[in-house]
C-alpha cells in the first residue's frame, strides 16, 4: 500500500461514543448539559475568587486559574462534538486535528503542573505556617502559574513535532469522539517508537514527578496533623477537596498515557471502548466536578458564590 504524507491528508473521521441515532440525541444532551454546567461553574468560581477579597490568597489564586485551565481544556474537545452530532458529520480537518492534540495535550500538562502546586501550597501552609506569607506571595505564585504555561507549552509541543512527522496510509478513521494521541497514533504506518519514548519521558515529567511531589507533600501534612490533633483539621478539609480531584485527574490520564502503544492492528474492540470511557472523565467529568468538589468543602468559596447569585440567596429564611 502506498503511504502517504501526513500533510498530505485533508481530514479524519471520527467515530465517536455511539452510531446509534437515538444514542447519539441522548449522548448530545447529556454532554451539552455537562459543558454548559463546566463553564458555567468555572467562572462562577474565578467571579467569587476575584471579586471575595478574603479569596485574595495564593490556594485561591491556583484554584481559579485552574478553573480557567478546565474552561479551556473542554472547550477544545465538546464543541466540536456536539457539532459534529448536530449536523451529523463526522470529519475534522486535518489541521484542526492536530491543533486540538496540541491545544488539549498544552491544558492538560499545564494542568499536571498545576496541581503538584497547589498540594506544594496546601504543603506550606500546614507544616511551616509561620513562613507562608513570605514564600507564598504574589510573585511566587506568579512564577508557579507561569511555570506551569511553559513546560505545558514545550512538552505539548514536542510532542506535536513528532507526531506530525508520522506517515498515515489509511484508513483515516479515529475510534474515539476526538482526536486523543494514542487513537491518532494508532493509524500510523511507519514505527512510533520515537513517539513511544516522547510519550514516556513526558509522563514521567507531567504524572510521576508531580505525583511523587504531591504524594511527599500530604505524607508531610498527615505527619504533621498528627502531632498537632484537631487544630488544623479546619485547613486540612481543603486537602481533602485537591486530593480527590488529583486521584480522578491522575488516575484517568495515568491509564490512559502510561500503558504501552499499540498499532490499530493490535488493539480490541473492549480497548477502544475502555479509552472512551476513561478520555469522558478527564475531559468532560473532572473539569465539571472541579468547582463542586471545592465549593462542598469550603465554606469562604460557598460564602463568595451566593453573594454572586444575589441577597436573597446569601440569606435563605427570607
């Protein structure tokens, strides 16, 4: 069979959750439903975070630039699906794809940043409460969301590089309802060792470093609550909320970039659905479970949301 050039291809298919008409109606509302209460949520947090001056604080400040991180991250990829089932068309240019690999690899690895950041501030400010204001200032923080920019940005470009230096033969169908690397990657003809190791070197930076961060931060904390009983339990409950968005978050991508590639020929039907089923909770579930997960346990961010919905609902006997 002849190969040819990856900038050669004009489009992808993608397949998407379900071929099934009626399926699709549902999985439309079902999806639109999650990202309208993603957006709406998100900003509803970054509004209260901003306009709260006692939400004027570094936890506050990485928790509402990881709102805005969510926001971006699913608005690459629901969009285009929801389109996609409204009109009934199933293709994507190849370009756009591409730029939606490169824009959802560059969220989701800024965001791995992200959150050994904030387990670092949660760190800080339970086990050396008396240096928090000098190490977590504003320019420290500054430097930690610009940090977490670029090694997002270089990686995801890296990675972009290499797979645009692949060969497609056909067929140019993607089993998935987005352009997700391991699904592009499996319709490559010619070796994606390179790809292999790219993708290996770049986990351990965005999920085996930070996670070992993260892991030594809450083993310090457990220590250190210990010693000091129900003191700072108060401080704690907002470990609690980062640690269970960090398990589903890390738990999802970790399944999904550290298991080996394979070629389309090596992979089975029950692989592809079990890939859908984890890329919906990474990309449409967690960023919409974000805000709710931190508004539950924190009564300042609970305080700040209804003075944004009005008077009537900060007080709720009237």
């Amino acid at each position: 069979m002849e190969i040819i050039n990856s900038t050669e291809i004009r489009e992808f298919i993608l397949l998407g959750l379900s071929e099934n008409p009626q399926m699709q109606v549902i999985l439309f509302q079902l999806f639109l439903v999650l990202y309208m209460s993603t957006v709406l949520g998100n900003l509803l947090l970054i509004a209260a975070v901003r306009t709260d001056h006692r939400l004027h604080h570094s936890m506050y400040f990485f928790l509402s630039n990881l709102s805005f991180l969510d926001i971006c991250y699913t608005s690459i990829i629901v969009p285009k699906m929801l389109v996609n089932i409204a009109i009934s068309s199933k293709n994507i240019s190849f370009a756009g794809c591409l730029l939606q690999v490169y824009f959802y690899l560059f969220m989701g690895e800024t965001e791995c940043i992200l959150l050994a950041f904030m387990a670092f501030d949660r760190y800080i400010a339970i086990c050396t409460p008396l240096h928090y204001n000098v190490i977590m200032n504003t320019v420290s923080c500054v430097r930690m969301i610009c940090i977490s920019w670029v090694i997002g940005c270089i990686i995801s470009s890296i990675d972009i590089y290499f797979i645009y230096q692949l060969r497609f033969c056909g067929p140019v169908t993607i089993d998935h309802f987005f352009c997700e690397t391991p699904s592009l990657l499996q319709l490559a003809c010619n070796d994606i060792s390179s790809n292999n190791i790219v993708g290996i070197v770049g986990g351990s930076i965005l999920l085996i470093i930070p996670v070992c961060l993260i892991l030594f931060s809450y083993v310090q904390i457990f220590l250190v609550l210990v010693k000091v009983g129900s003191r700072r339990y108060k401080t704690f409950s907002t470990c609690v909320s980062h640690l269970i968005v960090v398990t589903i978050f890390y738990g999802t991508a970790t399944f999904m970039y550290m298991k080996p590639r394979y070629s389309s020929t090596e992979v089975t039907d029950k692989m592809v659905y079990a890939d859908k089923l984890v890329a919906v909770f990474y990309t449409v579930i967690t960023p919409t479970l974000n805000p709710v997960i931190y508004s539950l346990r924190n009564k300042d961010v609970q305080r700040a949301m209804r003075r944004l919905v009005g008077p009537t609902a900060c007080n709720p006997n009237r």
